[in-house]
C-alpha cells in the first residue's frame, strides 16, 4: 500500500495570497493615513476656533470696562482705543491715576497696549484677519453707546485657507457710572 501524499500549496497559490494580503494592508495603511489627516485638520481647526472666539470675547468684555468722560474720548472704529479704571490704584476711595489708555492694534499680530505696560499679543502666527468693531446707538445724554458688537475674523496660518468669523457683544449696562472725569 503506497502512503498517501498530503498535498502542499503550489508557488502560484502562495504568491497570489502574498499579492491580495499586500493590496488588504495597502488599503488599511492608506485609511488610516487619511484619518490622521482629518483628525489633525480638525484639530487645527478647534484651535483656530478657540483663539477666534476667545480673542472675541476678550476684546468685547475689556470694552464693557470703558470709562466714557464728558469728552468722550473713545473710539471703536479703526483701532479701537477707550479708557478703564486702574483698578491697582484705588485705595481706600482716592484715586492716583485712575484711568488708563487701551489700545488695540493689528499690524500682523494683534496687540494689546494699556497705559505704559508693555505691547501684549494676544494671537500667534498673523491668524488675526481682522478685528471690526462697531458701536451701537447712543441715547440721548449718554456718551457711550447701549453695545459695542466686536468681530474677529481669523484666518489658518498655513495656506489651507481655513477662516471663521466670531462675533461677541459688549453691553455697557449703567452708562451713567461711567461718566467720569479727571
């Protein structure tokens, strides 16, 4: 009786299963690839969103600090610049140097100037597109306006030219406290 003979796979066999297990593991590779892609997009973009917004909210709520004088010395066209208290000099009711100049500029970067303090930027790598800010109606024998609508576009630094627009609102609720003068 002859032994039976166990059959093995053939080169050709072999090779073909070598060629579609290459094609499955070029395929997850590639998948997985493209979901690091879109997970880094989609990281770029919360952190564009988060400085948009915060950028907003900071600028809206250090206007709803203005102090308006008679004069009223403030502007919320352009660069926007305005007048708070210093509130690091009041003591006891008396006042050394109560108020103090806020200025914003975008030259680049945005930037933050208040009384004699150093420049402060306040959004990396130029994302700041543009800064508006527009001022709501003045009542009658007020010298600020009831709001101050702050838009801050920002732009992806790179050139995936992502941008987003954030809008806040600046309530100067009690205007009549901040009529003040020197």
């Amino acid at each position: 009786m002859k032994p039976a003979r166990t059959r093995g796979y053939t080169l050709i066999e072999l090779l073909v299963a070598l060629a579609i297990l290459g094609v499955i593991v070029v395929i997850c590779g590639r998948i997985f690839q493209q979901a690091n892609v879109s997970w880094n997009i989609g990281s770029q973009k919360a952190e564009i969103n988060m400085i948009g917004r915060s950028v907003a909210d900071f600028i809206a709520q250090d206007i709803s600090r203005c102090v308006a004088r008679t004069t009223g010395d403030y502007s919320f066209s352009g660069n926007p610049t305005f007048k708070v208290i210093d509130e690091t000099s009041v003591t006891a009711g008396s006042l050394t140097k109560p108020l103090l100049d806020v200025a914003y500029t975008l030259s680049g970067t945005l930037q933050r100037k208040v009384g004699s303090e150093a420049v402060v930027t306040l959004a990396p790598n130029a994302m700041v597109k543009s800064v508006d800010v527009t001022a709501g109606p003045v009542a009658a024998g007020e010298v600020l306006p009831g709001y101050v609508d702050v838009k801050v576009t920002v732009q992806d630094a790179d050139a995936s030219g992502y941008s987003a627009d954030f809008k806040s609102r600046a309530w100067l609720a009690n205007r009549d406290r901040y009529k003040y003068d020197e």
